[in-house]
C-alpha cells in the first residue's frame, strides 16, 4: 500500500483555519493575534491596520475567518452583512474593545424546492418564474 494510506484512508493534514484580522484598536488586535498565535488549528495570514486596506485584503487572501472591532454604529453590521453576502463561505468575528461581547455573522445556504410536472408547460413554467422565498418543500 502507498505511504500516506492507513487502513485504506488517506492521512491527509489538518486544514487549518485562515484569519485575517483587522481589529481596528492595536491592543485588542495584539491580544488576538496574542491568542491565536499558539493555536495549530489556525493560521493568521494578515493583519490589517488601516480598513482602508480591509477590501483589498480580503479579495487577495480569502479568508475563512475575518475579525474586526465591533463598534454601536450600524455601519458595521451592515458592512458584515454586506461582506458575507458577498463571500460567503467566509464568516466574521466583530469584537468589541472595550466590553465583554462580540458578534459572529456567517452565511447559510438554504435550498428550495418546489414540485411540477414534467411536461412542456411546466418546464417552461420553472424557467420563466423567478425563484420565491416562500417555495415549501413537497414530498
């Protein structure tokens, strides 16, 4: 049997978490790097200072995780929502530095269904209607 195979499955290596963190305070973003930097399951592959820079950064590296300062404005959840909406297989960590609570926004894929009949009519139907929120699911 070939290395790297053990009973049949392949060892493959730990995939490891990838953060990019753009916590705008610079001591609550050097205690999260301080936290992350022991941690094997996670990687930190940029840290932002500027949130000028936060757009650009995150179309280059892709992260899973991003994490930011929280602050009371609404801008910022609405930019996390705005972000995820957009990369959605990321998911956002907004900390806030000076009290004792973050929120973590991330995206779900919802799949609908909605039955027809496999005729003209109805082929036809289910490529000109446009998808509803609202489809149940038929058994």
């Amino acid at each position: 049997m070939a290395s790297g195979y053990k009973g049949g499955v392949k060892d493959l290596p730990e995939k490891r978490v990838r953060v990019l963190v753009a916590n705008g305070p610079r001591l609550m973003r050097e205690v999260v790097l301080a936290v992350l930097a022991d941690q094997s399951d996670i990687e930190v592959i940029g840290e932002i200072q500027n949130e000028g820079e936060l757009a650009v950064a995150i179309e280059e590296a892709r992260p899973d995780v991003l994490i930011v300062a929280l602050d009371d404005s609404d801008r910022r959840a609405t930019q996390c929502g705005f972000l995820v909406g957009r990369y959605p297989q990321m998911k956002i960590l907004a900390l806030a530095p000076e009290e004792n609570r973050g929120v973590f926004y991330w995206a779900v894929v919802d799949v609908r269904t909605k039955s027809l009949e496999s005729s003209e009519a109805g082929i036809l139907s289910a490529l000109r209607e446009p998808p509803s929120l609202m489809s149940t699911l038929h058994h």
